[in-house]
C-alpha cells in the first residue's frame, strides 16, 4: 500500500507542480528520491507480490483493487517513466537517498511486528525465520534495489541524451 501511495503523491506532483523536483538543496534531493522511491518501490512490489505472494483466485472488489495495486499500477507507473519521464532528475546519490523510506518502513515493520506479533508478509515473521533470515531477504530486496536503481539512472541519462 505504501508504494501505491508514494506513486499516488510523485505522480500528481508531476502532473500538478513538476518544477519541485528540478529544485536545488534539500526539497529538491527529497523530491527526486520519491520519484525513484515510487519507481524501486513499486517496481518490487509487482516482483513480490506476483513471485512471492500471490495467493488463490479472488473475486469481486478485491480482484479488482488486488489486480490494480499489484500489476496495473507497477507496469504503468514504470511506462509513463520509460516512455514521458521526466528526465535528468536522477543521480547516482538519488539511489541512496532513495533507500531511506523503505529503510525507515521495515524497521518500523520490524519494530510494530515484535511488539504485537503480527507482520504484513510471512517473510518478515522474526518468530518463524528468525532475524538472521528477516534481515537477510531485507538486505536481498534493497540489494535488488539497487540494482534496479542504476537501471532506472542509466536509462534516464540515456534518455536525457535524446
């Protein structure tokens, strides 16, 4: 739910007020990282959720905003960036900057998870899998992360250039 927020708050901004992100100082850093944030964050939410978590058929409603959170929403949000942009927002410490709000959300997840013994998905459960393998699939999935970042900043200087 948080990537298809962060999507909801980029894409209305650039829509509504794009110059926010060609800022310069901190508002602008801010913005361009929830513009990668929106593009990792949701691009690995489609990955995980259809790898890892899709489950039995769904009916009704549920199919419905199911199907638009997890596979309408990533594919389009990361087409309006390949094919509209905007472009030459993205910089190498974009991606690092990136990682601070999914950083902030497991060790929130993590914290709440312990404290009430619930978790959003079972691979975060410490009681189960223990933190040795929690922190290893966090640290996978930021890895990947990055990765996918500098294809997105390659693709956007690349872009830039035409």
């Amino acid at each position: 739910i948080l990537s298809n927020i962060v999507v909801a708050i980029v894409m209305t901004t650039i829509v509504l007020k794009p110059s926010v992100f060609n800022r310069r100082g901190r508002s602008g850093t801010i913005w361009r990282a929830l513009r990668l944030d929106s593009l990792l964050m949701i691009t690995i939410t489609g990955i995980v959720y259809n790898l890892l978590l899709a489950g039995g058929p769904k009916t009704g409603w549920d199919n419905i905003s199911n199907q638009l959170q997890h596979v309408v929403n990533p594919i389009v949000t990361v087409a309006v960036f390949l094919l509209a942009g905007p472009r030459g927002m993205l910089k190498l410490k974009t991606i690092g900057h990136a990682l601070i709000l999914p950083i902030i959300w497991a060790v929130y997840v993590l914290t709440r998870g312990t404290m009430i013994n619930a978790y959003p998905y079972y691979f975060f459960d410490v009681a189960t899998y223990g933190w040795l393998s929690v922190i290893t699939f966090i640290a996978q999935i930021l890895a990947f992360a990055v990765v996918i970042g500098f294809i997105f900043l390659g693709y956007d200087k690349l872009a830039s250039r035409k």
